[in-house]
C-alpha cells in the first residue's frame, strides 16, 4: 500500500479539471494542505480539450500554462494522476478515503524524449482528440500534459510492443512490471470536482450521429479547430476531408429534452456562437454558419458577443427544434428537416457538416458516488449540510461555464478550509 | 551576502550530448563566462544528477545555479534547490529539437548551444535570491463594503473561516436589494416554487457574530495602504470618522436598478400599472401573502411580464448587456399570483427565454406547469391603460394585449464608484474624498477599480474571475458583472476566499496571481531617478504612489511582479532582485557575435514566458524547426522589455530583433492586462533609435502571439532570419 501522508486538516480534491485545479490552488495559496487526485494521466481536463474560450476567444491552455506554474511551484498540493477514488467513510472533518492508483509503467526518470512513442507500432483512439485521430500505445496525452510523462497504454502490455517501448528508453523509466497499488488516507474535507462528460449522442437517432460521417459533436468541432488537433487546425469534414464551409449547429442537441436531458447545459449557445467564428477564421467570406436553437442563452453581459456574431451577415439563425437529419449520399452533405418557428417555414436545408451542441452530463452516474451525497434529479451535487464536508465545485454542482466552474470552485475551496479549519482547532 | 559561486551543470541527457560538444560547452561554461564549478553529466535529471548539484551547494558553496539542459518548463520537480538562484539554459527544447540534426547545420547548432550557456551563467551572476519585502505585514482583518446578499455572505464566510471582519453599509439597514425581495429563485431541489430570501438568517447570523463588526450608514471616505495594512476611514452620515486597518477588501457594492423612466415607450411613470420588477416585489413584501392590489385598490387579473426593458438594446439609454437573473425573475413572480390564484393571467414576453442549468430549467417547468404562459415576442409599446403592442415572433404578426399589470424587466447597473479614466486622481497633498466613489482610493491612478465593459468591476480573466487591477481587493455579487442571488452568494464565498488569501500572501510578503508566491520585488536607485512618473503611470495595476519629492513609492504588497515598471524606466534605476536591466542586458551583450562577413547574424527573441515562450516549446516538441541564428530570451511581461535592451543589442551587432508578447486591445490575453500594450507602445518609438543608429526599421519587429501559435512563432523567427539577409548585416559588429 502506497504511503500519502494526510490528516484531517489535509483537503482532499477529486477531478484535476479546471475546477479541481482551481481548488487544490486556491486552497494551497492560503496554506493548506491538499491532495488532488485525477484519475487521467494529465491534469486538464476538458478545457485542455478546447480550442478557444468564449467569449474572449483566448486559448484555454493560457490559463493552463498559468495554473501548471502555480502547481509546479507549490508545495502545499500533493497531485496523484492515474488515481480514482474507490471509497469514503468518515464524517465532516475525519474522512477516510480509499484510493485506486493504477499504473502508468514510467516513472519520474523520464524526460518525454519521445523515444518509446517511436518505437511503438499499435495505434489507439485518441481519447485527447475524443478519437477522431490515434495516438501511439506509448504515449504523452497532449503537449501541455502535466506531469510532462509519457504513458503507457495498458493495452500493450505483454506485447511485443511493451519490450520495444522499454529498449527503446535511454533512461530505464519504463517499468513494465509497475503494478496498481491502493492507498487509504485521512483527510479533513473534499472538494468534489469531476466534471462532466458529453451527452452521448448516438442517443439522439433522428440526428444521425451515429450513421451519418459530417454530423458531429462540438466537442469534437473543437479539436478540429484547434492546430493541436488530429487536422492541424484545419475543419475538415470526416466523410471525404474537405474543407466544411457551411457548417449548422443544432442546439440543445440532448438538453431541455425529457428524452435526453432535462436540464439546459448553459453553455452550449456561447459555444456554437464562438465556434461560428471559428469558421469565419478559417474561411473568410467563405464561410458559413447556421445556428438552428430554442433560446440563445447568452447569459448576462457576455450577451455583447452573441450580438457582435448576429451582426455577421454569414451566420443565420433559425429559431427551431431540428426535426431529423439525412445524408445527401452523393454529396456527403447532411440535409436538415424541420420548421422555422418564426413564420413557421418548413425547411430542408443541406450543409458541409452538422455540428450538434451536446449537452452535459454529470461524469458520475448518480447512485456511483463512493459516499452518499444529495444529488439532484440530472446528477448534479446540491449544495446541502447532509453532505458533510464534501463539497461540489464545478460542473459537479450543475452545467456551468469555465468562468462560473472557476468561482463555484473557489467558493469550495473556503467551505473546506472552514472545515479544516475547524479540525485544527479542536486540536489546539 | 556571500561571495557569488556559479555552477553550470551540463546534461548530456535526450540527445544533447549526442547533437552537441558537451566539452565544448563546459569550456564555454568555464571559460567565457567564468562559471567556478563546471560538471557535464549523462543524465542531469535523475536523482544521481540533482544529488551532484546539491552537493555543490552543501559543500562547494555554490550559490547561483544555471540548469543547462531542458527548458524552464520541463523537469521542474527534480531541479528544485532551496536558498540559490538559478536559471535554465535551454539546450533541450532551445537548440537541438529545433535544428536539424545534419552536418551542415551542426556548427550553427554549436554556436547557438554555446551562446546559451554564457547567457545563462551571465545572468545567474546578475541574479539574487529573492528574500520577501521587509514591509510585509499581517493583518487578518477583512473589510467588506456593501451590507447586501453578496457583502453579507462574503462576511459570514469569512468570519466562519476565522478571519474577523469589518462590514460597512451606507445605508441604516442591512439587505442590500435582496431585502427588499419578497421570495428569491429557488436554491434547492426541486427548484419548484420561490422560496425565502435568506437575508434575515443572514442578518440574524451577522449580529450574532462577535467576529463581524457592522458599521450602518457609513461610507469609506479614505483608503489608503496596501493588502496586509490597509487602512480606511469609515464616516458616518453624521460625518464622524474612525480610522480601521485591514489586510484585505471585499467590495460587494451591488447595483442600482435601471431607471424605468428614460423607458417612456412602456408609459413608465405615466401610468399607475406599470412597475418594474423591483417594485413588484416590494409590493408583495408589503401584501405578505395577501392578494396583490393595483395602486387604485383593484384586484389584478392579468399580469404582463416584459423581458429585457431597456436591455440588451443598442438603443441610446438602454443598456446592451442582459442582467442574467430576470427571465427566472418573472418566473418568480408569475408564481406570486399563480400560486395565490391559478386563475390570474401570466403572460412572459421574451426573445430568448434564459434560465440557465439545472435548477433555472427545472424553474421554468415548473412555471409552465402552473400555468404561466410564455410568449416569444418583441415587445414595442405599452400604452397607459396597459395594453401591450408587441410583435408575435412566433406568428410573426404584430398583436396586443391588455393586462391589469405590466411589469418591467429592467436591468442591473453597477454601483462601480468612478471611472479613474474620467476623474483623474488629485494631486499628492491635495487628495479630496469624492462622494461618487465607492472606495476612495488615495491611490495615484485612481479612486475605484479600473471598470471593465459596460462599468462592471468584473475580472477580464475566464481562468480567474476574481482578478481585479487593484491587489488585494476583490469584488463580487453584481457590481462585477450582472448576476442572481444564488450566483451572487457563490461569488460572495469564493471573493472571501480571495481576500483571505491576500491576507496570508502579504504577510508572508507573496505575490498574489499570477505570479503567486513570487517574493521579489521592485526596487529603485533613489539618486539616479528623475521623477518622470512614467513607472507610476504605467503599472498596470496601480501599486506605485508618490512622496512628497515625486519619487516612486512602490508598495511592494500591491505589485504582481511583472516588470513594466522596469520596463517604463528611462534611467533604468528600477529592478528586481532576479530581474532586472542587468539579468536579461548583460545575457544578451555576452553572446558571442560573429562579424559582418560570416554570414551568421544574430537574432534577439524576447518572448513573454506565459504565452510565445511555451509556444516555441511546444513547437519544439513537434520539431518544428527555426534559425539557428536566433536567441531566445524569456520576459516575465513583454511589458517589462526596457528600450535599452534593444539598443544594447543593436550597438553590440544583432542584425534583428523580434519581441513576442501577447495580444492587446479590449480582448487582451496579457496576464498583466497593459503590459503587452505598452510594450507594442513602447516599441512603436523604436524607429527613431534604428533611424539614428542609420539602421532598417525593418530590424525590430512587435507581435502578438498567443501560446497556441505552434507553427507562426518559428515563422516569426524565420521572417527575421529572411529580412536580415534582404536588409543584409548590421554594421555594428565590433
């Protein structure tokens, strides 16, 4: 069992998303002690994932760069990637906490020179680029990854591979016999940041995700538009790798729907927006965007933006629950079915590609919490006194933006010191 | 201060020994730039290598180490060595990844290897360990301006968190406009029905907490100090005044309603039935449950909700943002009348319904549930019997509809003090309160917070919402940027946090982000300075003040660290103790520079260490190739670039320069907000020294990259490389 030094004035912080990151920060910068757990190999999380942010349009991996400073430099936080934790007991200020540590077979000798990668044959998914691109069995997760490590992929080992990978290291940091330990810890509060994952949208069959090459999801429109992507940036549709010029968003693709979710997940109407200039950065004049939607929800004062791309005289918007897609089989174009509310229009309208805003989803199912917490009925963690020390940041607390997660993060952070706090105290 | 002792310690790890003459690098090391330990080592980074180098410090007395190996960015947690300074020469991601690895290219390659290692023992040699402010000073108490939902929030918490707190509010009761609400959108599951304001507990908890000392009727009338001793004068309306000291200020200042009556459109003022939602709400407070009534005594039937009144409207008057929490308000309110009689008609006019999340989206059905009707249109007149004349955007036809109340979704305008680039600060010896502020700042740029879009307080950071331009004071709830009470609360717990940090920060004599931790400081040379100002106009962040004598007084608890001060200075008499004119001037004056028929010319990056610095390490990584002919130096802010830099570099025979900040204007990316601009400001004047020294303007180039620039920042080294060889050598080389 793997020794962490923790106490009950120790914070514990789940998810090294931004929220999570934010947290563990924020704490540590007023002297507490924390442990962040992500159960990745990198810290990131989904914002690594994002070409730019709205509604700004700087690039998330600025702020990243900022953050891995802080971390790298601070020696209050303890962070333990490739880590899940498997249980809770305890109660507000004395928590124990079972973790899972799984293995990544590199250990801290190496430098990220690239030689295993090279020497790997098998190719995987790309989990960075949500696989629309592979990645080798030996692999760094992205450029910005932190730990700047390399990873093994499980996958390959006992393999042929495997052996490769390690004669390939000039410095002996892969070690194929590296086995998954578990850790018991004590901790005095924990900050519950582990974010959200993509609707899935295979869910929604009149869209054709699942059957139908150019209709895709904006998670993955992101990685397409961004140079570290699997197209260097260039938004080229799957079915043929043309350039999409004319591309439709679909709203609430899985949101504000008693089929799908029920909730609105706030951001996706900035992100469709702030995609539409993507496609004006990429394609000038060329480039075209149709927003199909219910409300924009461009919410408070970043509603400026919203109006800077209504004035686009490129970018449509058409006030409309997208009936059902086909595919345009000689052209490869997704064609979309439905009625213009305003005015009631029925239309078919053929595009490049069809980009679906997919909602959001809490990444633990509800009833998969280790502890029991109070969550709502879309999984979402409410804040409630019933919950001990353990505190939501983030989009575990419900559908938020980069800038609302990063507050709602630090909120928690000064809920579990006051707990700590506390547990200080008491002990004189 | 003990005698200076440099090692260089050289890898020979991830094939730089392989691609370089490791030999020749000690040489260089020992030689040119007179490092007194000088060790090459196979694999620099591993526990062996990092124990090599700590036992130099334990017990050769080494005290200034220069890393030659990866970059900066790489390898952090194994060249950790407390109590010495240390610098990086980037061998890794800096030379061989971004050359190729052939013959021809192989002396180039050298000779670039070879300038970093002088430069980083150069600069270790200018460099000392930073030791923290003297001045630094503890004081946990926390003051809060604003007495409503957000500054009582933030003041419980922080109290609960053990820091004691100082609340002031100008008006003779706590509850701000969140007491005078009725009900408030629902915080909890299952985000059915309006539930409670919360402002009583609130204000039972505050008086109840011997921690949190409340000062009603009362502005600040003075701040003046830094975080960790700031010190306030509290004045009452009778005008007494005490004098507080604080570590650190939470301004939660909230907002004033838009004035209804520059709508005269929707008959505001002119007819008795029309009210804005503020008005509605003091309206059932006072009914407390009862029937609400129309000011002539009827009962309402039908009420009629207008979205977005003056708002989200380009219109001269209006405001063109959205206030974020009316959409749920109207919600709110229909309830009033569907829960206390469903026969009441509700009728919501939108154009984009927003109730946001989870428990906004719950709200919203349940109001649908109840009856409430919505309507998707434009609303264009309300006349002063109460009907309302509004385009169907459904229908797309334009209808009316009488209603026996038609209530108003104004908007939320800040209560943000003065805009300091309208009232300019008074002169020092005659600093006057000003009624309109909020804060009172004596400090020289300003009395308030610099505003942001729209006068919002608001953070310009995505990454980092409570970053305001003024160092220790944090603002939250809606004089940041329009907001509910649910987020308002949440922001007021999370600005409590910020505080507190800032207190521990300065008594520990810490920067606070984004150079968090960073202990050193600015200082200048008294003598040598000329009272030019420049330092204390150009700091983004207002921490520089003036005596008396007009000499700079730096505040070192306020400063973030960046260098534009240093920067701005002409008689460069301002550093830090590892930043400096001297650190980065003397790196790039011991290069070596090869004369003016060698047909090697020399290219001086300067490049902001946030963003284009790991853009070309990551370009790197990709091995994306750049000039040979180039040498990077990283800024803390492309702001903190001195002129005399480049002229240092042009007399001593560079043939280009290229700086790299990030991008300026209203959508800045600079983490030090004016940074970027003055340099591009700054850089702009450039020309006259190149015209001077009869050299191209074409030889200095100012751009702004952004860290995802992977492939252009190369570029830009690359279009420098191709200049020089249009434009052809300096003649300076000596």
């Amino acid at each position: 069992m793997a020794e962490i030094v923790a106490t009950n004035q120790t914070i514990l912080v789940v998810g090294g998303g931004i929220s999570g990151m934010t947290a563990a920060l924020e704490a540590a910068e007023c002297g507490k002690q924390v442990i962040l757990v992500e159960k990745n190999p990198t810290v990131g999380g989904r914002v690594s994932q994002l070409y730019r942010y709205f509604p700004k349009l700087c690039h998330p991996t600025c702020g990243m760069e900022i953050n891995l400073k802080r971390l790298r430099a601070n020696k209050n936080v303890r962070l333990m990637t490739m880590t899940e934790v498997t249980g809770v007991s305890g109660d507000a200020g004395n928590y124990s906490v079972s973790l899972k540590i799984n293995p990544r077979f590199v250990n801290e000798n190496c430098t990220t020179c690239g030689a295993c990668g090279e020497a790997v044959d098998v190719q995987f998914d790309d989990e960075h680029n949500y696989g629309l691109g592979q990645r080798k069995g030996a692999y760094l997760p992205h450029a910005m990854a932190y730990p700047q490590r390399y990873v093994i992929d499980p996958r390959i080992i006992g393999t042929a591979d495997a052996d490769k990978a390690k004669s390939a290291c000039p410095v002996n940091a892969i070690d194929l016999n590296m086995k998954g330990e578990s850790a018991k810890l004590t901790v005095g509060a924990i900050i519950w940041a582990t974010g959200w994952r993509p609707f899935d949208a295979n869910k929604i069959q009149p869209y054709g995700y699942d059957r139908i090459a150019n209709v895709i999801t904006s998670v993955e429109f992101e990685r397409l538009a961004d140079p570290h992507g699997p197209t260097g940036g260039k938004i080229l549709r799957p079915s043929d790798n043309k350039e999409a010029k004319n591309i439709a968003f679909i709203q609430c693709a899985g949101s504000r729907d008693r089929n799908y979710l029920k909730h609105c997940s706030r951001i996706c109407c900035m992100a469709s927006l702030k995609q539409s200039t993507y496609v004006r950065e990429k394609f000038g004049d060329e480039g075209k965007a149709s927003i199909y939607y219910i409300d924009i929800r461009a919410i408070d004062r970043i509603d400026d933006f919203h109006q800077m791309v209504k004035n686009d005289p490129n970018v449509t918007f058409v006030k409309s629950k997208v009936a059902r897609i086909d595919e345009d089989k000689s052209t490869g174009n997704p064609v979309l079915h439905g009625v213009n509310t305003e005015g009631y229009q029925r239309y078919a309208n053929p595009h490049d590609l069809v980009v679906l805003a997919v909602g959001m989803e809490p990444s633990v199912p509800v009833g998969d919490f280790p502890i029991k917490v109070t969550v709502n009925e879309h999984g979402f963690i409410e804040q409630d006194e019933s919950n001990g020390a353990i505190f939501a940041a983030g989009c575990s607390s419900d559908a938020l933006d980069v800038n609302r997660a990063v507050q709602s993060a630090t909120a928690s952070a000064l809920r579990a010191i006051q707990v700590v706090n506390r547990a200080a105290g008491m002990e004189g | 201060m003990a005698d200076v002792k440099i090692g260089a310690y050289i890898c020979k790890g991830c094939g730089i020994g392989d691609r370089l003459d490791t030999k020749q690098l000690a040489q260089v090391a020992t030689r040119d730039a007179k490092a007194h330990v000088v060790r090459e080592h196979d694999f620099l980074c591993n526990a062996d290598g990092v124990k090599m180098i700590q036992n130099d410090i334990d017990s050769e007395g080494v005290n200034r180490v220069a890393i030659c190996a990866c970059s900066r960015r790489a390898k952090t947690e194994a060249f950790r060595f407390e109590g010495v300074a240390m610098t990086r020469a980037n061998l890794r991601e800096g030379v061989i990844w971004v050359r190729p690895a052939t013959d021809e290219a192989q002396e180039t390659t050298q000779e670039m290897a070879d300038d970093y290692i002088r430069m980083a023992v150069t600069e270790t040699k200018f460099m000392t360990l930073p030791q923290g402010s003297e001045k630094a000073t503890y004081n946990r108490h926390i003051l809060v301006v604003g007495g409503g939902i957000s500054g009582m929030t933030a003041a419980v918490e922080a109290a609960k968190t053990g820091y004691p707190v100082i609340l002031i509010e100008k008006t003779g009761t706590l509850g701000g406009s969140a007491g005078k609400a009725w009900r408030r959108i629902p915080q909890k599951a299952p985000y059915a029905n309006p539930e409670d304001t919360g402002v009583a507990a609130l204000i039972k908890a505050i008086e109840g907490n011997s921690q949190i000392k409340v000062h009603l009727n009362s502005t600040l009338t003075k701040t003046s100090g830094a975080p960790g001793r700031f010190a306030v004068d509290i004045t009452t309306e009778s005008g007494s005044t005490t004098t507080e000291n604080v570590g650190a200020i939470i301004q939660a200042s909230g907002y004033t309603e838009y004035d209804a009556s520059k709508l005269t459109e929707f008959s505001y003022g002119k007819a008795k039935n029309v009210v804005t939602q503020a008005e509605l709400d003091a309206m059932a407070k006072a009914a407390n449950g009862a029937p609400l009534k129309n000011k002539d005594g009827k009962e309402i039937k039908s009420v009629a909700f207008v979205q977005c009144a003056g708002q989200r409207s380009t219109k001269e008057g209006h405001l063109n943002y959205c206030s974020g929490h009316c959409c749920l308000d109207s919600v709110k309110q229909a309830m009033y009348f569907k829960d206390a009689n469903p026969a009441i008609d509700t009728n919501i006019i939108y154009t984009d319904l927003r109730t946001p999340g989870a428990g906004g989206e719950d709200f919203y059905r349940s109001g649908q549930n109840k009856g409430v009707t919505f309507t998707k249109g434009q609303v264009n007149e309300v006349t002063t019997d109460g009907t309302v004349k509004f385009k169907d955007l459904i229908l797309n036809e334009d209808t009316e509809e009488k209603a026996d109340l038609v209530v108003l979704a104004t908007g939320m305008v800040p209560n943000s003090g003065v805009d300091i680039e309208v009232v300019k600060q008074d002169e020092p010896g005659q600093w006057k309160s000003n009624n309109e502020s909020v804060l009172n700042l004596d400090y020289r740029q300003g009395k308030d917070i610099p505003l942001l879009k729209q006068g919002f307080n608001d953070s310009h950071f995505i990454c980092f919402p409570y970053e305001t331009r003024r160092t220790g004071i944090y603002t939250c709830g809606p004089v940041r940027r329009p907001m509910d009470m649910e987020q308002a609360m949440e922001d007021a717990t999370g600005a409590a946090l910020k505080a507190i940090q800032a207190v521990e920060n300065a008594g520990q004599g810490r920067a606070a982000h984004p150079r968090s931790g960073d202990l050193s400081f600015p200082s200048f040379r008294r003598e040598g300075c000329t009272q030019c100002k420049r330092c204390t106009v150009e700091c983004p962040f207002g921490a520089i003040d003036e005596d008396e004598q007009r000499f700079p007084v730096f505040n070192e608890a306020r400063c973030r660290r960046c260098g534009t001060c240093m920067g701005a200075c002409p008689v460069r008499v301002i550093s830090f103790e590892n930043y400096s004119v001297d650190t980065v001037g003397q790196q790039l004056k011991n290069i070596d520079i090869p004369d003016e028929f060698s047909e090697k010319p020399r290219i001086l990056v300067l490049a902001c260490e946030n963003d284009a610095y790991p853009a070309l390490d990551m370009a790197a990584m990709r091995k994306i190739e750049y000039s040979a002919f180039a040498r990077v130096i990283p800024v803390r802010c492309l702001g903190s670039v001195n002129t005399i830099w480049l002229t240092d570099a042009l007399n001593s025979g560079y043939d280009g320069v290229v700086l790299m900040g990030c991008q300026k204007g209203d959508n800045y990316q600079c983490h030090f907000v004016k940074g970027s601009e003055m340099a591009h400001y700054r850089m702009s004047k450039v020309n006259d020294t190149l015209t001077t020294l009869n050299l191209e303007t074409e030889r200095v180039a100012t751009y702004e990259v952004a860290i995802t620039d992977i492939e252009r920042a190369p570029q830009l080294i690359n279009d420098m490389a191709a200049t020089v060889e249009k434009v052809g050598m300096s003649p300076f080389k000596f």
